[in-house]
C-alpha cells in the first residue's frame, strides 16, 4: 500500500488511473471491431474458399509428388 505525502500525489496517480482505464476501454473497443470484423459473412466466405483452394493445392502438390493419378471410374452401364 502507497502512503501519500500530498494531495498533488494522490490527484497525479488518480489521473493516471482514470488516463488507464481510457486506454482499457478504447482496447476493447478495438477487440470488438476486430471480433465483428472476423466473424463478418465476408470474411467468413472468403477463409472458407481460401482454405478450399489451398487445400486443393495442396493436394496437387502431393499427387504430383508422389505420382497418384486419378481412378475414373464409369456408373454407365
């Protein structure tokens, strides 16, 4: 626990408290904007079709590394 020698101590660390709990608030307010901007159908789309492309390269890759070719298989009959 501090002990306080002055009033002008106690008023210089309360502006820093209050000046603290600002920057706190204007923190969460950017976490927020970001959550919301994350979890936008925007952004949601474009990571899904993102994910699906690189997966699919990735595949490619591999297959071509390995040398898998594609089964065709025909249902006619």
């Amino acid at each position: 626990m501090r002990i306080y020698s002055s009033f002008d101590e106690i008023d210089k660390d309360l502006k820093i408290l209050r000046l603290q709990t600002e920057i706190d608030k204007e923190e969460i307010k950017l976490s927020i904007d970001q959550t919301k901007e994350s979890l936008s159908l925007v952004s949601i789309a474009g990571n899904i079709v993102g994910s699906i492309i690189q997966k699919a390269l990735v595949l490619k890759a591999v297959s071509k590394i390995i040398g898998v070719k594609k089964v065709v298989t025909s249902t006619r009959k």
